[in-house]
C-alpha cells in the first residue's frame, strides 16, 4: 500500500478496506450469521437501591487502573483524590 517514508492517501486507504471488506465477504460465502442478538427491550429504571459513601469508594478503589488518552482524569488521579470528594 505504501512505503515507509511517505503517507497513504485518503483514496488509498478507502481502496485498501474496501478490498479487505470484500475479501472477508467473499471468504465467508452465504455463512449464517455466528451471533443473534435478543430483540431490544425497553429499560425502565424505578427502582435504585441505596449505598453509601463507603460503597461507592470500595467500588471505585477495588476496579483497574486502566486508563485511555481520551479520559479527563486518569484512574490513578481520580483513585488519588478520591477522599476529597466521598
């Protein structure tokens, strides 16, 4: 598609899917479908049950410091200054 020193076109790119769709499609056949989803239900939230401040930080405390580039505040900060806000 490209060489080390220079960027693929928009075109390029749209070419190189278009041909990896295409080829996934026809590797596939007629195949069935693997996954069915259930059909959609409407959520009704009436209920909520209480927890404390407590609960909320164990929750919070106890989960995995993975964190993404898109996150305003990474899971270590929030984990870091927790106190201050429960």
């Amino acid at each position: 598609m490209r060489t080390d020193s220079e960027q693929p076109t928009a075109q390029q790119l749209l070419d190189y899917f278009n041909e990896k769709v295409a080829s996934v499609r026809n590797s596939t056949g007629n195949s069935a479908p693997t996954t069915v989803l259930p059909p959609a239900t409407a959520a009704v939230l009436d209920q909520f049950d209480e927890h404390s401040t407590e609960d909320v930080r164990d929750v919070i405390v106890s989960g995995t410091t993975k964190s993404c580039a898109l996150d305003s505040i990474p899971t270590s900060g929030t984990v870091t200054i927790l106190d201050s806000y429960v």
